[in-house]
C-alpha cells in the first residue's frame, strides 16, 4: 500500500469524524424551535425540501450513505489525480475518441472535478455538486468507453459501480453524518424535520 494512498485514508476517516464531531456539536445548539432565515434567498417550500433531503435520514441510514461517500470519494480521488498528472495524455487517448473541442481543456475539466467532486462527497459539503461533478464524468466516461469499446461489461463494470454510487447520492442526499447536516441542524432541530417527513410521507 503505497503512503499517498495510506494519507488519503487516513483524511477521509478524519474528515469524516470531523463531521460527526461537528453534528454532534450542532445538535447541541439547535433550537428548541425552527428558526426562520430571514436571509434566505429560496423559498420556504424549497428550504423545507432541502432540509428534508439533507436530514431526513435515520442513523443506520446516515452511516449507509456515510460509507458510500466514503467508499466513492477516497477511490475517485485517484482517478482525479492520474489526470491531472499528465492531462495530455488523457486528453489524447480519450477525450481525442469523442471528437470534441479542446480536448485538453475537458480533461483538465474531468480531472479537476474529480478531485473536487471527492472530497465534497468525503466530507459531505455540497454533496449534491460533488455527486453531480462525478456524475457527470462518469457519464462522459460510460459514453467513452461504449463508444470504443461497446457493451464490454469488464470495461463499464468500474464506470457503473461509481455512475450508479454518485446518482444514488445525489437523489439520496448525504444524511446527518456531514457538514451539510450539520450546518442545517444549527438552524432545524431534527425532531422538526421528522415531522416534515411524517406529514410528506402518503
């Protein structure tokens, strides 16, 4: 096991126990009633909803969601990393094959939110972007390798695994066990949000 490899584990697990450090804290200041935010640019609904994806999962749930972020970003760092080492090289065995513009440009693209997109999943901030960043790479990456390759399920079987992660991310939300719960959960108290998700529910 290489010492780059051992260091970003051992970040994600500490970033991961940062946020569960940070929720802890959190819950300990919220609220005893919702606090209107008055700054708020969205619309009251839309924050509800956002409150609801963001918090609306149980525990055992939450730690489910938590080693799947873990799990996607900590081996989605590397992808990243081997881009933007030698974008040239990507950009011409790839990106070339999909005949579009600037091909070094879309690479320095895919690399980069790669990298990003990781650990915006490892730590749960923004996860909604972060899960869309890979997404979306990984789309382009299926399309790439269909294109070249066709219906090879040993070359799409990696894709896949990281496509369907990211998309269940995505529409799942992060749960409680990150920095997105926890700055909501300064605000919203969590017995508020189950309420929400009680009279949502048919």
């Amino acid at each position: 096991m290489s010492t780059t490899l051992v260091v970003e584990l051992f970040s994600g697990f500490a970033a991961a126990c940062f946020a569960l450090w940070f929720l802890s804290l959190s819950g300990e200041t919220a609220p005893a009633t919702p606090e209107p935010l008055l700054s708020s640019p969205f619309p009251q609904w839309l924050q509800r909803r956002l409150e609801t994806y963001v918090l609306g999962q149980g525990p055992i749930a939450s730690v489910g969601l938590l080693l799947l972020r873990l799990s996607i970003g900590i081996l989605m760092i590397h992808h990243g990393q081997e881009k933007l080492a030698d974008p040239q090289q990507f950009a011409d065995t790839y990106v070339a094959s999909l005949h579009l513009p600037f091909p070094l440009v879309f690479a320095y693209l895919a690399g980069f939110s790669e990298l990003i997109g990781s650990w915006l999943l490892i730590l749960g901030l923004l996860t909604p972007l972060g899960a869309l960043a890979l997404a979306g790479t990984m789309t382009v990456a299926a399309y790439q390798h269909i294109l070249t390759a066709g219906l090879n399920i040993y070359v799409l079987e990696l894709v896949a695994l990281y496509l369907g992660g990211s998309l269940a991310l995505l529409l799942l939300g992060p749960g409680r066990f990150s920095f997105d719960a926890g700055m909501l959960s300064t605000r919203v108290p969590l017995s508020a949000v189950r309420q929400g998700v009680a009279s949502a529910s048919p």
